[in-house]
C-alpha cells in the first residue's frame, strides 16, 4: 500500500528537480518541456494522493503545484527578457 509521506516526499523531490532543470534552459522549448514533465509527475501525485489521504492531499496541492509555476522559476524571466 503507497504511504502518503513517502509519495509526497519524492514527489517534491522530482518537482524541485524538473524545476531546476527548467531554470538553467536557455531555450523557451526545453524549458517548457521541463514544465510539462513537473506538470505530470504532479498531476500523477494529484491522482494517487487523492486516493491514499484526500485531506492531505487537498492540503498539500496548492503548495506542490507552486513549485513548477512558471513565475516560480527563475528561468522563464530570463527568457522572457531575451526575447525583447
């Protein structure tokens, strides 16, 4: 049976991962590309949470979620300033 700590806990790990990644992309693609897997490996999270301890889950989507914000990244200013 999936533990909810443990499944919040990597799954945190990942997202700081994909957005890490994201944030050292020079190109607008490979950064998107990073969002879009932190986007997925969170709304996989969103799925199983929800099934193992939807209190919880319910308390912790704002806070994952916001790690793969776009605006949250470092990254995507500094594309968006090269663009100009």
């Amino acid at each position: 049976m999936l533990n909810y700590s443990t499944l919040t806990s990597t799954t945190e790990r990942k997202l700081r991962e994909c957005a890490d990644q994201a944030s050292t992309m020079v190109e607008e693609v490979e950064f998107r590309q990073r969002l879009d897997m932190g986007h997925g490996i969170w709304q996989l999270w969103l799925e199983l949470a929800g099934q193992v301890d939807k209190a919880a889950a319910r308390r912790d989507v704002d806070r994952l979620y916001a790690l793969i914000e776009p605006e949250s990244i470092s990254g995507l200013r500094a594309i968006s300033a090269g663009k100009k």
